[in-house]
C-alpha cells in the first residue's frame, strides 16, 4: 500500500497536466487546479473499482513483453558487455534508448539492403521486437556494466580485499568477493532506472507508432501540448485524461520491477545477512 | 573523449547567426532577388542533405547546436542560484530529494505551464538535480569531526555555513555545473521525442485550397536541436537523417559535458 501510494504523486501530476490541456489553455490557474484535483479521487477509484483500465489490459500485453524482455536481457547484457573497454562503454550508456532504436533500425535496413532479406515495420515482427528490446536494454546494461566496473576496481583495493588475500586466498577468489559486493549495488542501481526504462519504452512505442499502453500514453502528452503546432493527431478519444488509466499502469509496471530489484538488492547484500 | 567538446564548440563558431541565415538559392532574378528554399537535391550547398522543404541540414544542425548551447546556459543560470539555495537549505536540515521518473514529472509540469515555460521547467527540474546532489555535500562536510569542534567551541549558524560549508562545497560546484549541462540536453532530446520544445515556427499550406483536410506542414524558425528533433519525430523512418543528426549532437553535447564534469571533479 504504501508503495502505491509513492506513485501517485507522479501519477496525479501529469493526470493534472492532462486536465488542464483538455479543459484550458496556457498556464493553469488556482481553480482549474482545485477542480482537477477533486476529480482525482473519482478517477482514481475508475482506476483501481471501475474498470477504467480494461482498455488497457490488451496494451499492457505488447509494452509488457517489451519491458520484461529487457529487464531479463539486462542480465546477461552487463554480464557480457563488462569486457568492453570503459569508454564505450560510457558512451553507450549515454545513449537515450530512442537514438539506440533509431540507430539499430538503420543498420538493420542496411543489413536487409546488402543480403536482401525482408524486415516489415510491423508490431510483434521477431526482427522488431529484437531490436525495440535491445534499444531499451543496451544503455542501461552499459551504465550497469560500467558502474559495476568502476565499483570493482574501488573494491579490489579496499581493506577487505588485502584481507582476503593476505590469508592466502587466490586472486580468483578475492575478485568472487569483491563481486558479492559489488553486485547488490549495480542491482540498486538498475532499479533506480525502472521509471527510465518505463519512459523508454513510451518513448519507443510512440516513434514507432506500435500499439501498446505506452502508445497511448505517448500520444495523450504528445498531442496535449501538441496542439501548439496545429497537428490533429487523432489521438485521445475522450480526452487526453481518459488515458491516465495507461499511464497508471507504465508506472505501476515500472514500480513493480523497482520492487522487486529492490527486494533483490536486500537479499543479494551479504552485509545485510551478515 | 576529452576532446569531444572542443569540435563542438568550433561548430558553434562557424555556425551562421540568425542574421545569417543558412545558404538559400537565388529562386528569381528579374528585379528583385528572392532568396529562397528549397535547395535542389543534391546541392553541394547542402553536404547533409535538405530536409522536405529544401533547407540544408548541416546548416539547420550547426545553428541548431548554437541554439541549444545558448539554452542549456539560460537554462543552467536559471536553476544555479535555486538548486544551491535549496541544496544548502535540504542538506542544512537533513531533508531528502528526489526526482524519479524525471521525465515524467517535467512532461507533468510543462503541460500545467505550457510550452512558453521551456525553460523555467526545465530549470526546475534542473535545480531539483543540482540540490540533490549539493545536499548530500552539505550532510557529508556536516559530519566532518572538525565541524563538531566548532560547534563545541561556539561557532555559530553563519559562521558555520559561511567559514566551513561554503568553502567545502566551491570545489564541487564547477564539475556539477558540467554535469548538470549535460544532462539538461539529454533531457531536451527525451521531451523533444514527446514533442515538448522551446518554441513555435510557422505554417506552409500546400496543395490547391480545395483540399477537406488542409495540406499543412510545420516549420520551426531559427529551431534549436530539440525542435528539429520534434519536427522530424513523425518522418524519421523516411528522412532518418533528420532526426539521428541533431539527436546524436544532443547526445554528443550530453557526453562532452558530462566528460567534463567527471574530470573536474576529478581535478578536485
């Protein structure tokens, strides 16, 4: 309950957004604020009674499968890309996740173009959900790897390792140690980046035009203050506010893996069992 | 990657002003000179390409770049003062901030105050960042045993905070600043995909008038890097370049100034 509760600030700041794109224009004042904050409770209860996120559930499907799949792959992602030399591995947790799709896709097309193979732009294509998956995991996996890399070169200089290995431990073991230590950290730290990986694949969704609770997430805050360039993006049946429903789900999406990295974290931390 | 900033910064130099202009063609000579896009494909008065409605790429990227840069300084001198403020007052009181799903809360924001507020937003958040990471200073320099003895021997609040904490804290604040930079780009980028930018441009109607729906394109003035990025978030699987140029500066401003950061605070 109470790490609900921790996401409806964040939920109740842009559903106030929202409402204030639908039912007024430029800064928001005192009383459009009053009144959409008293409808927040009723939509808040749509939400978690009514019924409000049948629409969604179909979405939460395809968003899902490309979120779970990148919190798998992260795993074996920094596991492997910690060989790579520091600063690509700096440079590539740099990248937003919709430049790496941007940059994926193109070599992709190059590679189609050269071996004459076939690669439709179509959502639940293998090809596709490959690279929207590699795109959301490959920078977070280089931050992790990086990080993880950093805090083992700390480590391996630390009291604790000139302790193990001063009653005869192997280098081989002392770095298994260092590694117990270590980890627990990089797992916190990929939890700190599940409402990144959650904006990601709105992000994602919404260039690619797949469909998916990110998708109409996407196109709600797109087309709210996209009105300033008179585009009609056909978006938003209902209103911008009807998909907040959406938005409670990316965020409880990216809220349930935090908790569970979190969860991870206690039980991996040999400090703590100690 | 240490270099990285410095052909950035050249760019910016040899990027036309405003005033400037990028390179146009002479459309009709007789009388008057119009000097107008679009450039003919294939121009070699646009190495990067023209974009659909025949202006030069590098030209648009290289003042888009200037644009930006000019931005993320408003934007930095904007949030310093704030975020120094509120750090000292968090850290002082042992209060936490944090920002999670910073995207999320700026996209929030910027829709309560709309898009003529870009920049207070953006410094908002910004200065939300700088006073998380200036409290955490503060806490660790408030621990400090040689603080503890000027409190025991009387030291009072000013006298703490201005002969001790301040003095601790100056080192720290030239490599935040950097960081702090970068990020307001990366930031930039990420809303700029949602369509949230800096500021409008005008219309171009095509087509014969008779059209029910009116054929209309968007032209952003004077755009900076996130506003190309927004223009060219629809077509991007077409004019791919469009958005992978000023998407990869923003990126590459990101790592220069982060780079920066990491080596001031190492300096330190």
């Amino acid at each position: 309950m109470r790490f609900l509760l921790g996401l409806l600030p964040l939920h109740l700041l842009v559903y106030l957004g929202l409402y204030h794109r639908e039912h007024g224009q430029g800064v928001v004042g005192l009383g459009e604020l009053v009144r959409g904050l008293a409808s927040y409770p009723a939509q808040l209860g749509q939400i978690l009674f009514g019924g409000a996120l049948e629409p969604f559930w179909g979405g939460l499907l395809s968003t899902g499968l490309y979120f779970g799949m990148a919190a798998l792959l992260l795993w074996p992602g920094f596991y492997l890309l910690r060989r790579l030399p520091a600063g690509i591995l700096w440079a590539m947790g740099g990248l937003p996740a919709f430049l790496t799709l941007v940059l994926l896709v193109m070599l992709v097309f190059g590679l189609s173009n050269l071996f004459l193979f076939w690669t439709p732009v179509e959502p639940g294509q293998p090809w596709m959900v490959g690279v929207m998956t590699l795109a959301l995991m490959l920078p977070s996996a280089a931050r992790v790897a990086y990080y993880l890399r950093l805090r083992q070169e700390e480590l391996i200089r630390s009291d604790f390792a000139r302790t193990h290995r001063s009653i005869g431990l192997s280098e081989r073991r002392v770095r298994a140690k260092v590694n117990r230590v270590a980890l627990p950290e990089a797992v916190s730290l990929m939890a700190g980046e599940a409402f990144g990986l959650a904006v990601a694949v709105m992000l994602l969704e919404g260039l690619m035009q797949f469909p998916g609770v990110g998708l109409a997430v996407y196109n709600a805050l797109s087309s709210a203050l996209g009105s300033n360039e008179g585009l009609n993006l056909g978006v938003a049946e209902g209103g911008a506010v009807s998909s907040s429903p959406g938005l409670f789900l990316l965020l409880l999406l990216a809220g349930v893996y935090a908790l569970l990295l979190e969860a991870l974290t206690r039980r991996l931390d040999p400090r703590r069992q100690a | 990657m240490r270099w990285l900033l410095l052909p950035l910064l050249v760019l910016v130099l040899l990027a036309p002003t405003p005033s400037q202009g990028c390179p146009r063609q002479v459309l009709v000579k007789a009388g008057e000179t119009v000097l107008v896009p679009p450039l003919a494909p294939g121009s070699p008065a646009a190495f990067f390409g023209t974009d659909a409605d025949g202006r030069d790429n590098g030209c648009l990227v290289a003042s888009g770049l200037r644009r930006s840069l000019q931005m993320g300084l408003s934007v930095l001198l904007l949030a310093l003062p704030l975020g120094l403020v509120l750090g000292l007052g968090l850290g002082w009181r042992g209060w936490n901030v944090g920002l999670y799903g910073e995207i999320f809360v700026l996209a929030g924001l910027m829709l309560l105050a709309g898009s003529l507020y870009y920049r207070e937003v953006l410094a908002l958040g910004l200065a939300v960042y700088m006073a998380r990471t200036v409290a955490v200073r503060v806490r660790t320099v408030l621990l400090e045993p040689f603080l503890e003895g000027a409190w025991a021997v009387g030291g009072g609040t000013l006298h703490i905070l201005i002969r001790h904490v301040l003095p601790h804290l100056a080192p720290v604040v030239p490599g935040l600043l950097a960081t702090s930079f970068g990020l307001v780009f990366l930031w930039m980028a990420e809303l700029a995909v949602l369509g949230y930018y800096d500021q409008g441009g005008y219309f171009v109607q095509t087509g014969s008038g008779f059209e029910t729906v009116p054929m209309r394109r968007f032209l952003p003035l004077n755009p900076d890097l996130g506003q190309l990025i927004g223009t060219a978030r629809f077509e991007w699987l077409f004019n791919t370049e469009q958005l992978l140029l000023p998407a990869l500066m923003l990126v590459l401003l990101t790592l220069a100034f982060s780079d920066l950061g990491r080596a001031l605070s190492r300096h330190r």
